[in-house]
C-alpha cells in the first residue's frame, strides 16, 4: 500500500476509534465482555506467564482492561493507544502500576521513544487487525525487548473470522435426528484487503479492518527475529451464552474465532 494510502487509513482508524470510544468503554468497561473473557485473555494470560515487576509494554491499549490486569498480575505496564479519547477513558481508571501514552503504532520514532531493551514483554492485543501498517511495529519491539523476550498478539481468527466471513445455521436430519449446522463460510483470504466493520453494533462509526492471512503475521515476525513458541487458537466454550442466533458463541464451538500467539525474540 503506498505510504500516501497508508496515511489515509490510518487517520480513518484513528477518527473512527475516537468517535466510537465511549461506547467501546460502555461495552467493556472495568469487566470486559465474553469475546475477552472467555475467548481471548485466558490464552493471553497463559502465553504471557507474567511474573512480579516484569516490565510489559501493551501496544494498542485500548480503554486499557488488559493493561490493569497485567498490572494486577504484578507487571509494571507501560500501555498506549493512537486514540486520545480511548486513553483519556483508561487514565481515567485505576492507573497504578501503568503508565499510559498516546503513541501511533505506525510511528516508528515515536515507538523507539518508549526505550531500547526496556521491556520483558509486550502485547498488542486484538489490535493489529485495526493497524494500517504493522510493519513498523514488528521492526521496533525487537529493539524494545530485553535478549530473548517475547511478544504476544492476538487476533480475529484471520481464516474463520474476516470481513468476507458469513456465518450460517442450517437444518439437517442427522440419522434420523434434525439438528441445526452452524458454519462459516469465508471468500477472501490469501490476498491482503480492507473493509469497513463493526465491533459493536450500533456503534457511531464503522472502523477499518485490515485483513491478512496468518502467513503475513508469521512472516513479519520471522523477518524481525522472532519465533513462533507458543500459539492457541480460541473457540468459545460449548453451551457458552448467545446474543443473538448467529453471534459467536457455543454454536461455533469447533470453529475458533480468534488466536493468539507468542514470538520470542532469538538475535
């Protein structure tokens, strides 16, 4: 995507993130939803293995839920957002322990402002699929991260869960039984695109979603001296509760909707 293009995307994000940033905190709150709690933050916190006064960096916080609880855990937590709205909500919470910036992930200067060899770990959580240009990001971490630290990410489940993604329940007669078949079905996957979504519904504003397949992450990762040593894909737990009759849930048991994964940093 040419660096004029890139811009433009990421001012769209940046505004969409600030209009819907009340909203987003409503949501989450002090007490996440399901997509966090139950899909997402017990691999997060099984990757990561916290430990007392490790020093974590959390790329883009958000409202900062996952920044107070690695806090909690005992980490000292250095946490930013490109979003001014979305920082004014976390530092508005319980700030022990964490110190918040605002900071654009696609800024490498500004990302090396933060300081060389300074952290144990890091995280972006969900994240990088809201991110213009990852890039820069995945170049600076390494210089961020003291000898062999680890950086771990989350994502939507870029095969099953991606804008082209149509989720379906059908009814079928299973030996005699009629049940319904939840499914997804995907169109568009190996070549890298963006598209207009929604992360709540009713939100003011539709945010960009930049999709990639799981190789580009990898890749990314491998090119910048990291690897691949821990990883877990996340399905929500069968008989887990429904919003709505095709909302990820207990009917989408066998099929994972996001994934995380951690890189550790071998040069």
């Amino acid at each position: 995507m040419p660096a004029e293009d890139i811009k433009n995307a990421n001012d769209e994000s940046r505004a969409a993130w600030d209009a819907n940033a009340e909203v987003w905190d409503a949501k989450m709150g002090d007490d996440g939803n399901d997509f966090a709690n139950l899909l997402v933050w017990p691999a997060v916190q099984r990757l990561m293995q916290v430990q007392p006064e490790q020093k974590i960096l959390e790329a883009a916080c958000g409202n900062g839920l996952f920044s107070r609880r690695l806090a909690a855990l005992g980490g000292i937590v250095t946490a930013f957002d490109f979003s001014v709205e979305l920082i004014k909500l976390a530092e508005a919470r319980n700030t022990s322990r964490i110190t918040y910036h605002v900071l654009d992930a696609t800024d490498e200067q500004a990302l090396l402002s933060l300081g060389k060899n300074k952290f144990d770990s890091a995280l972006c959580n969900m994240a990088l699929m809201d991110i213009a240009d990852i890039s820069p990001l995945f170049r600076v971490i390494p210089q961020l991260l003291k000898p062999s630290g680890a950086f771990t990410f989350s994502i939507l489940h870029p095969a099953f869960n991606n804008a082209s993604c149509v989720k379906t329940g059908e009814e079928m007669d299973d030996a005699g039984i009629i049940r319904t078949v939840y499914s997804v079905k995907t169109s568009h996957y190996m070549t890298p695109y963006q598209a207009y979504g929604v992360a709540l519904i009713n939100q003011p504003r539709p945010q960009l979603y930049f999709e990639r397949p799981l190789q580009y992450y990898f890749n990314l990762a491998f090119e910048n001296g990291f690897v691949l040593d821990g990883f877990e894909e996340c399905a929500f737990p069968a008989g887990s509760n429904n919003n709505r009759p095709l909302s990820w849930g207990g009917q989408f048991s066998e099929i994972p909707a996001a994934l995380v994964a951690r890189m550790r940093l071998v040069k």
